[in-house]
C-alpha cells in the first residue's frame, strides 16, 4: 500500500483499539487472518520451522512470532518491542459521584497525559469486564467499549477563572472528573455504566464481577497538513510503532533467525507487572520457543548472544514554537526518518554498536534517520529498552518515530515516517 493507505490503515487500526485490551483483539485478529496459531501458556507447544505462532498476556499484551529456518544458538531471535497502552484516565471502582445535580465519575489518571487536553471533548469508555463462571478461580474476560459520547470534562468559563490564559494548575481530583449526566430522582439507582455493559455484552447485572475501564476521544484521527504530510490521532504512543511492527512482521519473508514481534502493557506507568517490560514475559516466552524446538538451556542463553532488539516507542520531534526546549544541534524533524534516542542517563538503551546496527538497517532499506538526545539540563522519560535490558541482556536500540505533543489527547506524527519506519523493521525482519 502506498503512505497515505499506510497512514490510513493506522488510524483505522487506532480507532478500533481504544484501550490497550482492544488493541490486543485487533492484532489477534489480523494474526489470524495472516495464519498465525494461537498458543496458551497453560499447555504445552510444538513448533516448527517457518511456523507462525502468537500468544498472550492478561489480554492486554501479545507476542507474536516466526520460527526461523536456521538454528536458534546459532541465529538468535530478531525482535521488535512496543507497548499498547496510552496515558489517560481510569475510572475508579464504585465510580459515581453525585455533586449540585450531576452525576460524575470518579477517575484517576494513568501514566503522564497532558491534563488540559482532556478537557472540553467528547469521551467514551472501553476496556475489560471479569464476568462470573463455573470456577471462581478463573473467572471470564470480555473486552467492552460504550462507544458512544458519553462523558466530557468541562472547563471552567473564563469569567469564573480570570487567570486562565497565564496558567493553571489542574487538580485530578477536582477538575478532570467527568461528566455523565443530570440526575434525576428516578435514576438515583441506576448503575448506568453496569446497564450499558450488560447489554453490549448480553450477560446480567449480576454476571458482572468488576471492570477495568479507560476514557477516551471518541473523534477519529485524520491525515492533516496543506500537503497532506501529518497524521493528527489518539494513541500514536505507542499503537504507531505497535501496527508498523505488526505488518513487518506479517508481511516480511522468513529467515534465519526467529522473528519476535512483543507488544507489552503498561509501559505508562513503569511496566512492572506480570505483562510489562519488567517482567519475564519476554524471556519466558523466548526460552519456551527454544525448549519446544528440542534446545537446551545452553542453547537458549548462547541465542541470546546473537540476537538483537528493537525498542520502537516515539520520539520528541523539534517544537515549532519552543526550539530552545531541545538540544541546541540534535533537533529531529517531522518526517525526515526515525529516530535513534541516545541518553547518556541510561534512560535509552542505545549504544555506539546498536545505534550502529539501526543506522546499517536504515541504509539498507534506504530510508533516513536522525538522532535525538536531552537538553544537557532536562531528563526526559524512558522506555521499554532499558526495562526489558534487566531482564533480557540482549543488545537493543531505542528508537521510534518523531512527534509533536507526546501524551496529548491528540499526538503529531508524520505520514512519511510511519512508511520510513514500517520499511525499516521489514528489512530488519528480512536479513
């Protein structure tokens, strides 16, 4: 497909995955339909040679992978590692506070959204409901979202808040609470968030145990710019770097080594749980691989040694209006390639031999890139590079695409690098 059907497709792929859940169903979905096999962790898995398998996590993380011609020790494994989540808001349990005639829920945030984004734009809720079953130790999961515009954060007017303009401190507990309605006396008891899920879904009231619910803009994402060059949309991080890696890995040839595309959650808030980075999802399910190809141990830790990492997350791209916040010479560009972060804070993985490694990668599927690091006095975020390096010593470069507004309701990106990106873990997948 050309740049704008790849762009696109992107935005398609990010309005159907409103939460990190349904970002995991949409990528299993089209694993499927590319004849991947499903596997479980419960039971015991027979691969082979050129077979394609996925499996995963708590329903909000997934690997999915091709088993190489060659020899494991010997090859290694190729893999590509983002995440599905995206800052935001959770609603807490018992979610509804009644305040002056309204009905509101009571939220927290997750991870580091840009607060004030959030404000004044229709919202909707999507994520994971747990459904009773025959077994109270494994209960059912079902993704959900309302879809529908049903809640929005109002600003206060600016005759109320006269300093508005000059800077103003939200408060997560006062002032980004949504709005679900007016109550009315005959609604006083009504669970309306309960009423909306049962009939999605089908099941009764009480058939419900609990949820795990997200906000999120119901607007579409769109290809903006005077020429068409921009992709304006939710969830660029991560679910950007999470479909390019996807469609490398479907669409890319089989080789010797053994293909790993990871998507982990929870990268937001620091990735320690049972499907994040800082867990042993990643090497459990490597050495697995190698066990069920009949290798040692050995075997397993000696294809450690030859294989290679990706962390694709994005990256700051130079702010039109505030170039001083950047470093002064590595000012990255829209569209002008990926991007190598590099931090000597050990906040990015990269060094002088991955770097090295992505920038060979890059010539040879003969797209640009650029590098990026800090102003010397200001520490940026970090990624899941140097998270998955304690738990996997494998040699990783961090990288992704450059945007604007990073953690924003609506991100910046750029339609030549999503082409850019997508081309180079295709070749990366193919030598």
């Amino acid at each position: 497909m050309n740049k704008y059907d790849l762009a696109k497709d992107l935005i398609d792929f990010i309005d159907r995955s409103p939460s990190a859940f349904q970002a995991v169903e949409n990528i299993k979905e089209r694993l499927t339909k590319e004849g991947f096999t499903p596997l479980s962790y419960e039971e015991s898995w027979k691969l082979s040679k050129g077979g394609k398998y996925f499996v995963e996590k708590n329903d909000s993380a997934i690997i999915a992978f091709v088993v190489g011609e060659g020899e494991i020790e010997e090859h290694g494994f190729k893999i590509i590692s983002s995440h599905t989540d995206s800052p935001g808001f959770k609603v807490k349990p018992s979610p509804y506070i009644k305040s002056n005639g309204y009905l509101k829920l009571n939220t927290e945030s997750y991870g580091g959204p840009i607060l004030n984004t959030w404000l004044d734009r229709p919202l909707s809720l999507a994520g994971r409901v747990t459904l009773k079953s025959g077994n109270p130790l494994k209960p059912k999961n079902k993704v959900v979202d309302l879809k529908k515009p049903i809640l929005i954060i109002p600003n206060l007017a600016i005759h109320l808040n006269k300093n508005v303009n000059s800077g103003i401190e939200l408060n997560k507990q006062i002032d980004t609470l949504p709005l679900l309605g007016i109550i009315e006396d005959s609604l006083n008891n009504n669970d309306y968030i309960i009423n909306e899920i049962s009939s999605i879904l089908g099941v009764k009231n009480d058939e419900i145990l609990d949820f795990e619910l997200f906000l999120y803009a119901v607007e579409k994402g769109s290809i903006i710019g005077m020429n068409n060059e921009f992709i304006s949309a939710s969830r660029l991080d991560d679910l950007a770097m999470a479909h390019a890696s996807l469609e490398a890995i479907i669409n890319s040839s089989i080789c010797s080594a053994t293909k790993v595309f990871v998507c982990f959650d929870n990268e937001e808030i620091g990735s320690a749980t049972k499907q994040g980075g800082d867990s042993k999802l990643l090497s459990n399910t490597l050495e697995r691989i190698a066990l069920s190809l009949n290798k040692t141990r050995e075997d397993f830790l000696r294809s450690i040694s030859h294989s290679f990492m990706i962390s694709a997350d994005l990256a700051h791209a130079v702010h039109p209006n505030r170039s001083e916040k950047h470093d002064p010479i590595l000012r990255p560009i829209i569209n002008k390639g990926p991007v190598i972060k590099v931090s000597s804070s050990g906040s990015y993985t990269t060094d002088s031999f991955s770097s090295a490694v992505y920038e060979e990668i890059c010539k040879g599927a003969r797209v640009p890139f650029q590098k990026f690091c800090n102003r010397s006095d200001e520490r940026g975020g970090s990624t899941l590079g140097p998270i998955s390096s304690t738990q996997l010593e494998i040699n990783t470069v961090d990288m992704g695409s450059p945007v604007l507004a990073m953690h924003s309701i609506r991100e910046l990106a750029g339609v030549d690098d999503h082409e850019y990106v997508l081309k180079s873990f295709s070749y990366f997948y193919s030598i």
